[in-house]
C-alpha cells in the first residue's frame, strides 16, 4: 500500500510539471497555499504515521530521516546528507539568494514509552520507544511548510532560498548544537519551528539552558563483609557527590534546575562496587550561570572522589542555550496562527478527547484546541538545542494542538494523539502558520530588517558563540548507551 501511494504520488509531481501553470497559480496567495496543502493532507499524514511507526531514536533515525529528505528530492530540493558529523542529520534547499529561511524539522523518538492509537492505556507489545513528544509530526509539517514555500517561490518567481534542516537527537542528543557549531546556519537569514502541544501559541518567551553530564567513578572491589577495608566503593562516590550537590542547591539562584538519576551502582551487596554511574542536568535561564554551577557540580564529583578514595571521570553529554526571543518575529507568526485557526474535532475524535480527558485530571478543557492563546511573554522550564540556533539567527516559534488539551509531553496520551488524526490535524495548522510566515518574510524587506535588528540588538555586539558541550563528538551512541 506504502508503495502504491508513493506511486500516485510521484505521479501527480510528474503532471504538476507538465502543466505548470495549473499547479501553480493557485500558489501565489495564502489562501492557495492552504488549498495546496489541504490538498496533500492525506499523503502527509502517511508520513507522519510511517515515522510515529518506525519510532527511531536519537541519531538513529536512518528511515526516518531518509523518507523527509526523499519528499523533499521530489519537490526539487536538493539535499546534502550526513551534514556535522551525523548520518541522519541533512539540508535539504531550494532556490538561489537571499533572503535564506530556514525551517527546522525533528524526528527522533523516546526511549521506555509507547502506547497504542488508542485512548486508554495500552502499550503496544514489544516495542520501547515511541513518539511522545511529536516529532513524527514535527518533521512531516515542517518539510510540508518549506514545499509549500517552495511552491510559492516558484510560482511567483521570486528571490530567495528556502531551507529544510533535518535535525536528529534533539531528546537529550543536543543534534542542532553540533550543526551550528558546523556553521550550517552562518548565512540564514530567519528560522522558523514548532512544536506539538496541547493549545495554539506563538507568544514570545525563553526557557532554560542545559548542560548534562555522566559522572563515572571508579574504585576497588572487595568482600563487604570479609574485607570491607581493601575496598573503596564507587557507589560511595556517587553517593557523596549527590549529597554534595544537594547541599549546593541553597546558594545558587532560584530559577537553577538540577536534577540527577544513578545509572549504574553496584550488581550485590556483598561485593563493594569499583564502579558506579551518576546523569546529571544542570539549568537556568542563563547559559553563562548553567556554566558556573556546572562546575561547581564537578567540583563536588572531585571532592567526593577525594574523599571516598576513588577517582571520576566526567564526560559531557549535552548543552544547549536559552531561547533567545525576537518579539516583531513572533508577532508575524502570531498573526499567521490567527489566520488559519485552531483544530475543530469530528465527532470520533471528541469522543477519543473526551476519554483521553478522563485521563488527564487537570489542564485545558478540551475545547482550547480551537482557541489561539493570548500573545503574552512565557517563560518555560525545559530546554531544546534550537536554543542555540535562535543566538546564530533570528528564530520565530509556534506550538499547536496536536494533543488533546491538558495533555503534557512524554506522557502515553501524546503517544496516542500523534499517532491518530488529532495530531495531524494540529500537524496541518503548524505546516499553513509557518508556510504563511515564510512567504510573509520573502516578500516583505522590510519585516526582515527589523526582525534583523532586533535580533542584533537582543544578542548583543559583544557576543562569541561558546557551545556548552565543548568540543566534543556527536554522541552518535548515546541511546545504546542508556545516555541521554
């Protein structure tokens, strides 16, 4: 089935070439845009369901990320793969000049969750991991927004170049940060996201920065009970450190995050453990704080070692800026949400929101799919790797319903609604708002330049982009290794 769809697929692309001017007028407006999109409803929503299956984690999601980039080859696209040292992170552009807007798109999936389109609890057998942040919708709207803009393009005849970045491991994996280390966002003019929620927003706001590490420590194994005295306990590293470090949380700023899970401590408790295992996150508003406490925190692991007898290793794993906001930005994406609306239900999917919202207790009443929420400052508490790209340049963001409202991420009830038409249809406002923003910003100078100086301004004269993972590799294992 898979195959004959794409068939048709490819077929309707081939008569759009041969009777351009059909294809193509209706691309000049919006409003032809949405038709246009409208129209491909059915194909994207394939998509997006053949990634919710596949579920891939993070920098390993060759299908994936290979079914995006061959969607956008078909749309004349051209894609350059395994871009900043990670196989499954590409660009794909189209196009010639400035201005350069780029949409960014995820892919990847959570390990230890999954959950059947259904709702009411109900794991699917055998499987670990699914999509319970969205981002087998993410990806799909945000190819289906740089084809439309793509269209727009070239039925107009305008300048410009419109890009598609294919970002992987954004779950802990920090896979933007090694790409704008790579300088692939050096020359972009604006960048436009999303991301699957519960409720339609485009409100100007930050959130946290984040540097992560694992805290290895090493001792020597011996009898706990013959010949406790020969052994130095790795555990008790760990558990020195975490004491330590709990200690710290009275003198470092209210908005600090630190949070921390034992990965590995010990197999007996008659054999003292030579090694044991401790991840910690770090956060605050911040990347210049996140960066002292962080260091205190590995001075902590030092003084544990020292104390326990044991020595530690530290290896960072993640790090990502703030979100750096551009309010004129977000009140152009804003108005475009307003445009195309929010998510109007059909009678099956009121009934699944209803059961989903027995679930739930707490939140949004269902109801607020169809809303756009007030244009007001917010201020989030998790943090992303595009933190680090809206500091290279100007990045407008939106969130739309693809949940039932009160539904938070990474939870089974995002699982279920992403894999179901309730997540496409919030997948297909977030494509029309960031296709409408994108031909707003092509086509009017203007806006660009006072995004472009408020950016500017924001940032700062004096800013040098210091990523907070250091220099190190992409960590192209993570997942196998339970990192992350």
């Amino acid at each position: 089935m898979r195959v004959t769809c794409r068939v048709l697929f490819n077929l309707l692309i081939l008569a759009s070439v041969l009777c351009p001017h059909a294809a193509w007028a209706q691309t000049t407006t919006k409003d032809g845009l949405a038709r246009y999109l409208d129209g491909q409803t059915e194909h994207l929503s394939q998509v997006a369901m053949e990634i919710w299956d596949l579920a891939e984690l993070g920098y390993q999601e060759t299908r994936s990320a290979e079914l995006l980039a061959e969607e956008l080859e078909a749309h004349g696209f051209s894609v350059e793969r395994g871009v900043a040292g990670i196989p499954t992170a590409f660009v794909a552009s189209y196009g010639s000049g400035h201005p350069i807007v780029g949409i960014l798109g995820e892919y990847d999936a959570l390990p230890g969750i999954n959950q059947d389109r259904v709702p009411e609890r109900r794991p699917i057998e055998g499987k670990d991991r699914g999509h319970a942040c969205g981002h087998n919708l993410f990806g799909t709207a945000s190819a289906a927004a740089a084809i439309a803009a793509s269209e727009w393009l070239k039925a107009t005849g305008s300048e410009g170049t419109i890009r598609f970045y294919g970002t992987p491991a954004e779950e802990g994996g920090s896979g933007k940060v090694y790409m704008v280390r790579a300088g692939l966002f050096d020359n972009t003019d604006v960048v436009l996201t999303w991301h699957p929620s519960d409720r339609n927003d485009a409100s100007p706001g930050s959130n946290l920065a984040v540097k992560s590490a694992m805290f290895r420590f090493h001792g020597i194994s011996a009898h706990a009970a013959a010949a406790p005295d020969r052994g130095r306990s790795a555990l008790d590293g760990v558990e020195a450190m975490d004491y330590m470090t709990n200690l710290l949380r009275e003198h470092v700023p209210q908005e600090t995050r630190i949070h921390y899970v034992i990965t590995a401590g010990g197999e007996a408790p008659n054999v003292i453990p030579d090694y044991a295992e401790v991840y910690y996150y770090v956060r605050h508003p911040d990347p210049e704080t996140v960066r002292e406490i962080f260091d205190r925190v590995v001075a902590a692991a030092e003084g544990a070692a020292s104390g326990t007898g044991t020595t530690v290793e530290v290896e960072v794993m993640g790090g990502s800026y703030s979100r750096l906001p551009v309010e004129s930005l977000q009140r152009l994406v804003y108005e475009n949400l307003k445009a195309v609306g929010g998510v109007a239900y059909d009678q099956e999917e009121q009934r699944f929101a209803d059961l989903i919202k027995e679930t739930l207790g707490t939140g949004l009443p269902v109801g607020s799919q169809e809303e756009i929420q007030p244009f007001e400052w917010e201020q989030g508490y998790a943090s992303s790797d595009n933190g680090d790209v809206s500091w290279m340049t100007p990045m407008g963001t939106l969130v739309t319903a693809t949940w039932v409202p009160g539904t938070a991420a990474h939870t089974w009830q995002a699982v279920a609604a992403d894999g179901m038409s309730i997540g496409v249809k919030g997948m297909m406002v977030a494509a029309k708002a960031l296709a409408f923003t994108a031909v707003d910003l092509f086509s009017d100078p203007e806006k660009l330049t006072e995004v472009s100086q408020e950016f500017r301004d924001r940032r700062g004269t004096d800013f040098r982009y210091d990523p907070l993972l250091g220099d190190r590799d992409p960590p192209l294992d993570y997942r196998v290794r339970g990192g992350g």
